[in-house]
C-alpha cells in the first residue's frame, strides 16, 4: 500500500442500525475500487469486515473492523462499526478517531432505533455525517417519505443531493441537483445524460432546498441567492462543502450495495464533500504537567504521538494495538513512550489492517490509522508520544455496564484460566468488565446485554477452550434482629487436667445502624468477668456477625452488651470466653425477632415518553417504588427504587420493553427489611444449598 500524506485521508465510520447494510455497504466498495474480485456477502459468512468466528456464526458485526480503500489516489480509512446496541464499544471506538460518519439506512426499513443512536453518537462526536439508503432497487420505495422521516427525527439540515430514477419499477440513475444532470447507471459506470423530463419538478425542489440550506452556511450564497444572481456550480459546491463539514447541511445519497449502483458516487463525494484530517475539528490533550487541555495540530510536521483506540488480543501472536497518528510521521524503528507509564517502546513493525489481513508499511503520516504488535503495556485509550511529547488525549467515554450475570468454569480447576481468558477478552472490549465478589466467590460479569454476554461466553469456549457456565449472581443479603433479647451463654468441657470454662450474660438489640455490623459495650460490675477477657469476647461476636442465624448472610445493625457472666481462675481461657459468646450470639439472634435485610438500588430509566405506562408497569411486578419524574431532552426519566435482586437482567429487558430506546442506570443505595414471603423464600433457597 502506498504512503498517503495528511490530505490525501479520509476517515470515515460508518454507524447504522443493525442489519441496515453496512457490511454489504464495505464490500461494494472494495469490489468497486478493484481490491476484491467479488462482493462477500454477510450471510454466506466471507466478508472482509466480519471475520471473527462469532461474527460468521451469527451473521453479524461485533467489533469495529478497519478497511482502508485506495481511490482516486486518497485513502480511506473506513472503520465498519457493529449496529446492535450490546456491541455499542465498537462504535465508541470508532467515534474516537473518525473525521467523518456515513449513516446507512435500509430504505425498506427507514429510520430505526439503531439509526437514532448511531446519530446520536455522531452528533456528540461532532463529525460531519452523511446519509447513505440502500438498497434502491426493492420495489415500492418511499425515498420521499424516508427522507421526510429523517428530517423529522434529525432536522432540517438533512438535504438531498440526489433524485432517485426509476424506469418500469427500476431503479436505473438519479439527478444530481448540484450539477442539475441526470446520470444513469450502466453496468458498472454512471454515464451522464439530461434530466428526464417526469424528474425536472422535483428536481428543481430539491436544488432551491439545498440552495437555502446552502445560504444559511455562506454569506455570500446568501447574497447571491436573495438577489437572483447566478450562483456558478463551483460556488456551489464549495459552500455545500464548507456546511458539511462545519456538520450544518447532511447530504443525502442513494444506491444499492448488493447491484453496485451508486458505490462510485458515494465513494467520489467521501473524498470531495468530508475533510481529511486536519481539515476537521480541533483536536486536543492534556498536558501532564499542568493538566490544562492544549490543541495538538493534525501536521506531520509536529512531534510524534498516536492514540491507541482499540485493541485485539490473538492466543498466539498476543496484542494488536490499533492507533490513529494524531501528529507527527510513524516511522518504522521509531522509539514512543506510553504517557500514562512512561515506559519507552520501539515499534518494528507498523501494519495497516484490512479486516483479518495485515501489511507492513513503513510510514504513517498525521491522521492515519494503523496497527503495532506486541507493545509492553498498551491499553485502548493510551497516548505515546515521541520524546517531548508529554500530553495524553482524552479516552474513550465507554457506556457503563449494567446487565450482571456470575460465571462458572465447568472444569475443575480451570478458575484461573477462565480469569485469566477473561481479562483478555475485557483489554479488546472496554464495555464489560469482571470483578471478584470475595462475599459470594462468585467471579461477576457486568455487561451491556445479555448478547454481549453470550458471545464472551462462547469466545471463550471457541477462542480460549475454557468452557463456562452462567447464572444470577447470589444477592448480598444480610440480617439483622428487629427484637430485644438478654441471654446466657456458657462454655463448660472437662476431659482431664485443664478445663474450658466461660460464662457470659449479653443482651442483644437493634444498633439503629445497618451500615455497621455490630456495636459491643461493657458493663461489668464487680469483676464477674475480668477485664483481659472483654477482647475475647468482642473476637468471638466478631466471627459470629459473619453468618447470620437465619440464612448464613452477614449480620448487620446489632448492639451487643456484655452485662454479666463468671469465670473459673483455672479453667477459663480466651478461647473459651469466645465459644461462650458464640453461644450468646446464636441464641440471643435467634431470640431478637430476626430478619433478612435486602439491597435497595436506586434507579433511573430514560425512555420516550410513549413508554412511560409499561416502565411503571413494570416496575410493581418487580416490588419497585416510584420516586419521581423529570424531563431529559425529549425524554422522560424515570426515578426508582428496586431491590437489587430484580436488576440483573433489567436493562435487557427495558430496552425490549422500548424497542431498544431506554437507557437505565443504577446504583446500591440502602438495606430494608425484605417482605415476609421474600424472606422466606430466600431462607429456603440458602437451606436447599
């Protein structure tokens, strides 16, 4: 692959809903650049995009795949991101190096849900977006309706630059209305020919639209097109582009990826309509010395540095670090530091990737995108620098994770591979991440959805060999007494020579606290148990709050007093006064209207407003509290609080309740008495164990 300079780079992400094509979209356009000699198609598992084994087997993207494309002698660097919500990293990922977004639409299926957050991400990014419909040529296209739809949702910035062009149902050309000229397809050209007739009108709409949306971005079209003065088609096309990029006008374009028809245009207007790099927004980075954000110019003239956005770990070649060169000229040899670690790396090889594909380049000029291998200590979102270089750029703003589910090794003995299996899946997916619950032992997954789940789980049966099993995590419940209970507990064995002997008097109530397990006081009178055995008894509550009498969970909230109790001077030993207290504690417990205490979580769905009566519907089947109401932009947000032991699979099924546009969020907030029936269901499942 040949060298490209700055300005001769187009990074561009293409976002979507999943299903709408973008796949398909890649594989028309390598075809069409002469790179492949046949369209992969997704369904038949040879794509160049899709090439992980889980993404063949369910027929659909998962992680970000880059595919730079040589045309008309620029590179594009097109990042093909998952549409379905569980893989959203990916998108992240990309979002963080893209100067650009293609936004595919099916246009049998028009705007979705996918296509709402896939704007949603371009919109924060602050890229430049166009919108691609494919899929022309199914009958009974709405092209009108569709592009009244994206209006609607995305506002009036959305402008055609095409008329579609149908003959007997067919979808053969479309009028280009900057240009006003028709332009028909012809097997694999587009041959330019006049506007027919039936198209004149609706072109012509079309053109004063794009000329005021036009004239809104550039006073001087606007001068031009108030005074009825010619406006020449390089004005034109200079203005449009100028709104493109400042992301005030979105072209639309159409074509179809499985017959080819439009993939030339499409790929024409990326390198003539979006900027390169360093002709987008302003990029910046903290300077470590004095944590202020400075902008770092996308030259090739300035020092070396790239940003480390995604991260592939293979069992046998170990980490690809993905980077886009945010400055400078990544030469081959050329020593970086790790910012964050300061640790020096020299790179021996620089690869640029096509899908599983890897070629050695020796140069990567500012804003390329590229790959390095086996780098010490790299992770996704770190900054190196050449030597003087010592800012780091932001990191990606990846979800937080909310689906938990525990995992299992079916072998024994293969905890530690699975942990270890499972750290290394996490260093390629920021969105999910594991913890060990030293409570429960349970090794705890927290994801995005259950999908993303399921393919970890078979990644690593596939990728890892370590077969696994899933299910709920146990909840933290505790107990606590509700009760006042005073009793006696006494130790007493004799077997020849010393004996054990320890005797205590203790009451046992409610401490008013259940963030605290136990509070233990004194009040001994007259030396009924000497002073050197109050720790022993404060070590043997100690051990007892950890299982409780009802269920074994933690104890909480308990006030123990030592009142009274006796001694023998020979007898009597530590370890005894810790056995008397045992017994205290359990019969005390037990006496003191003992209770389980569950987690309350308090919670926040966001969802549109149509959605409202089903989330609160909900929300009584799973013993859930409303709190309150608030307005988030078009949404409402829904303020709650939930057991925990009702959350684990939540956020999956709000977004099925909403077909897939609320978002939830939670956080543990207190302890409560649990429901009787709770409560006893919980006793009978700790006794089934």
């Amino acid at each position: 692959m040949m060298e490209y300079e700055t300005k001769d780079i187009r990074n561009v992400a293409l976002i979507g809903h999943g299903g709408s094509g973008k796949t398909t979209l890649v594989e028309a356009m390598l075809y069409n650049a002469g790179i492949t000699n046949r369209l992969g198609r997704v369904e038949q598992g040879n794509t160049v995009s899709d090439f992980e084994q889980e993404e063949i087997k369910r027929k659909f993207s998962i992680r970000t795949s880059i595919i730079p494309i040589e045309w008309q002698d620029h590179k594009i660097n097109i990042l093909d991101t998952p549409g379905y919500f569980d893989f959203v990293g990916g998108v992240k990922e990309a979002m963080s190096v893209a100067d650009s977004a293609i936004l595919v639409i099916k246009s049998s299926q028009g705007v979705e849900v996918g296509t709402e957050k896939a704007w949603e991400y371009a919109q924060k990014a602050g890229i430049p977006k166009m919108i691609f419909v494919t899929e022309m040529d199914t009958p009974d296209q709405d092209f009108n309706g569709l592009l009244q739809n994206c209006q609607q949702k995305f506002g009036s910035k959305v402008a055609p630059i095409q008329v579609p062009w149908y003959e007997n149902g067919q979808f053969v050309g479309y009028v280009h209305v900057l240009k006003m000229i028709g332009r028909k397809f012809d097997k694999d050209k587009v041959v330019d020919c006049p506007i027919p007739s039936n198209l004149q009108a609706e072109a012509q709409l079309v053109r004063t639209m794009i000329l005021e949306a036009v004239a809104e971005t550039d006073e001087g079209i606007m001068g031009k097109y108030f005074d009825e003065e010619e406006i020449t088609e390089e004005e034109l096309e200079t203005a449009f582009k100028k709104g493109v990029v400042s992301g005030e006008i979105v072209p639309v374009i159409c074509g179809s990826s499985i017959n080819g028809t439009g993939i030339i245009t499409l790929m024409n207007l990326i390198i003539s309509l979006f900027p390169a790099p360093d002709e987008g927004q302003k990029v910046f980075a903290q300077n470590m010395d004095n944590e202020e954000l400075e902008e770092v110019p996308c030259s090739s003239e300035g020092t070396n540095s790239i940003f480390v956005f995604k991260t592939l770990v293979d069992p046998f070649i170990g980490k690809f670090s993905m980077f886009k060169v945010k400055s400078g000229k990544l030469n081959v040899d050329d020593t970086l530091y790790n910012v964050a670690t300061g640790e020096n790396e020299r790179v021996t090889h620089i690869y640029s990737l096509c899908g599983k594909e890897q070629k050695e380049v020796q140069t990567l000029y500012a804003g390329d995108i590229g790959a390095v291998a086996k780098l010490k200590t790299p992770k996704t979102g770190d900054t190196y620098g050449a030597k003087g270089f010592n800012k780091a750029y932001t990191p990606i703003d990846f979800p937080k994770a909310f689906v938990k589910m525990a995992v299992f090794p079916v072998g024994k003995g293969d905890e530690e591979k699975m942990s270890t299996s499972l750290y290394k899946l996490m260093a390629e997916d920021h969105t999910f991440s594991i913890e060990y619950n030293r409570e429960t032992h349970e090794t705890i997954i927290d994801a995005i959805g259950q999908q993303q789940i399921d393919v970890i789980m078979s990644m690593l049966k596939n990728k890892f060999k370590v077969d696994v099993y899933t299910k709920n995590p146990t909840t933290p419940y505790r107990e606590t007494i509700k009760g006042k209970a005073n009793v006696r507990g006494k130790h007493k064995k004799q077997s020849g020579g010393h004996g054990q002997y320890g005797d205590v008097v203790m009451e046992f109530e409610p401490s008013g606290d259940l963030e605290t397990p136990y509070v233990f006081e004194e009040k001994i009178f007259g030396g009924a148990v000497p002073k050197q055995y109050f720790p022993a008894v404060e070590k043997g509550l100690e051990e007892c709050i950890a299982k409780g009498v009802l269920a074994g969970y933690p104890v909480v909230g308990v006030k123990a007093v030592l009142l009274d109790g006796s001694y023998h001077p020979v007898d009597s030993s530590e370890m005894a006064f810790k056995m008397a207290t045992t017994i205290a504690f359990k019969d005390g417990v037990s006496k003191a209207k003992p209770a389980i205490l569950e987690p309350i979580a308090h919670v926040e769905v966001v969802v549109p407003e149509e959605y409202t009566g089903d989330i609160l519907g909900d929300l009584k089947k799973r013993r859930g509290r409303m709190m309150g109401l608030d307005i988030v932009g078009k949404k409402q947000k829904i303020i709650a609080e939930i057991p925990l032991a009702e959350l684990y699979s939540y956020p999956t099924d709000v977004r099925s309740m909403t077909q897939g546009r609320g978002d939830v969020s939670y956080n543990f907030e207190r302890y409560e008495e649990a429901p009787q029936d709770v409560q006893e269901k919980v006793i009978a499942a700790r006794a089934g164990k």
